[in-house]
C-alpha cells in the first residue's frame, strides 16, 4: 500500500484530539491578539473562551499565513521518510497561504524528486474544510490510493456546504462588508446576516434576517434545501462556533431534530483564532455535504 500522509491547515478548526485520532497532520496559522504573536494551534496557546473575551473586550487582532519556509520545514520529515503528501489549503478566496504551498512543493520536488506532493485548494474553511479532511481519512483508511483520493477530492470539494450567520455586525462594519451606517440600523433592528461559501471559496452574504430565532431556523432551512438527500441526509454535520456555544447548541438540535439520518450527532467546534479574527465572536457556521456550489 502506498505510504502517504494527508496534511492541512491549523484552519480546518477541529482539535488536536480529532486530527490525531484521524491521522491528520497540520501546520499552523499565526495570529496576534493586542500584539502579541501566537500560532493558531488550536486552542492550545489561549484557550478559545479567553481569545473572543478580549476580542469583545476590543482587543486588536492581525493574522498572517503560513510561509514557504515554513512549509518547507513542515513538509520535509515526511519526505525524508520516504512517505508522499495530500495537502489541503485553506480556500484560496480567504488567503494566498496556497500560493506558498506550491512554492515549497517546487523546492522539495527538486530535492525528492521520487516522492508525491499534491497541493489542494480546499475552497473552503473552518469545519467544513476539517470536514473535508475526516472524509479523506476515511476514505484513505478504506485503502484509496493517494492518486484516487487526490481525483476524488478535486471532483468533490465543491460539495461541501458552508453557511454562516453572525449575531453581531460589528466585524463586518470593521472588514467593511456593510457600512457604518448600515450597521447602525442593522443593530438597531436586530439583523443577523447569513452567509455562505461560493464556488470561488469567498464568503457571500446571501440574506438579513431579523432575529436570532430566524436565522437559526433559516440556517437550517438552506441544510434542508441543498443537503444530499434533503432531510433524508445520512452524512455528518459539523458546526463551528466564535464564543457562542449556546446558539451552536440550538442550530445543531434543530438539525438533530429535523434530520434523522445523520451519519452520528452534530459535532460542535470552535471557530478557531485565524478565522475569528475576522468574524469576531457571536459566529455560527453550519457545515454539511450537498449539491455543488455553483455561484
């Protein structure tokens, strides 16, 4: 059986325990929280309760990605053991960090030129891109050879279904996705806005929904029109969550509720520190296999 390893991005926000159990490897994101630099290790350097306290507090938070040092210095044990990598990047809609993937995998091949890199776009984030990754193990524990999986991957990414919706607006006025003034009225009135990935991997806002009540349904609602079988779904459902358990909780027992064929319970994880620092907390994003994305 072909030796390979299947590798992604500290973004793919699941925790350390699931990637170890899968067999997963990751290399980390960095971020800074009032200028003071940490790697996005999920969870491991600041727990996440704390991290979006001070963000709601007004802590100032910058990200950067993974450079081509650092995947070269990632990559090269597993080459140097004679083993062939799958490695799947953060949507290249949200961050160039792939650009810097391909720039280490032209240096190493170079060096190793009988082993295997496979760079990915995953065009996706979060749990829905850890998602994607716990299916590849799956399917790499049932034997899937690594140019099979690479195939299958590439044909089916876009089936992943990513959607978001947020109880505050405060960061979307700060990344200028609404306006001030807009943002205003929105607070004022108690909009939740609710997002999903295009097939370019870039966060679209799709509706305003008035109330915390309606948007959790609405969530739910899009799961109930795009997921694979409708509400007969027999595939996992992850949920991520930015400080706000308690509306994760209410989305993933809606779900629990209206799809009883889950493959398992709805899994809840944190929106991890690259990520939230950009959504901010009061996030809840909503992941599923469905219908490709075609907008």
């Amino acid at each position: 059986m072909q030796d390979y390893i299947l590798s992604c991005c500290s973004t793919a926000d699941l925790s350390a325990e699931h990637f170890s159990e899968k067999n997963i490897h990751y290399v980390c994101f960095h971020f800074s929280l009032d200028g003071e630099q940490y790697l996005d290790d999920l969870g491991h350097s600041i727990p996440f309760d704390d991290f979006y306290s001070a963000m709601a507090r007004g802590a100032a938070t910058m990200t950067s990605q993974v450079n081509t040092e650092e995947f070269v210095a990632y990559f090269t044990p597993f080459l140097e053991e004679g083993r062939d990598i799958l490695h799947v990047c953060l949507s290249s809609g949200l961050t160039g960090v792939i650009n810097s993937a391909y720039t280490a995998k032209d240096i190493l091949q170079e060096r190793f030129p009988q082993r295997r890199i496979y760079i990915v776009d995953s065009l996706g984030a979060s749990s829905g891109y850890g998602l994607i990754m716990d299916t590849l193990a799956e399917k790499k524990a049932a034997g899937m050879d690594l140019d099979s999986l690479y195939t299958w991957l590439e044909a089916h990414k876009l089936e992943m279904h990513h959607w978001f919706f947020s109880t505050t607006l405060e960061y979307y006025i700060k990344g200028g996705r609404i306006s001030k003034t807009a943002g205003f009225f929105g607070t004022l009135l108690g909009v939740c806005p609710l997002l999903n990935m295009d097939n370019n991997g870039k966060l679209i806002p799709r509706k305003k929904v008035r109330g915390k009540k309606r948007v959790i349904t609405e969530i739910v609602d899009r799961m109930a029109e795009h997921a694979q079988g409708g509400l007969s779904y027999g595939g996992k459902c992850y949920i991520s969550n930015a400080g706000c358990y308690e509306d994760a909780r209410a989305v993933a027992d809606l779900v629990e509720g209206r799809f009883k064929n889950l493959n398992g319970s709805v899994e809840i994880n944190h929106v991890g520190t690259t990520i939230g620092s950009h959504t901010g907390p009061g996030t809840v994003a909503l992941f599923f296999w469905g219908d490709s994305r075609n907008d």
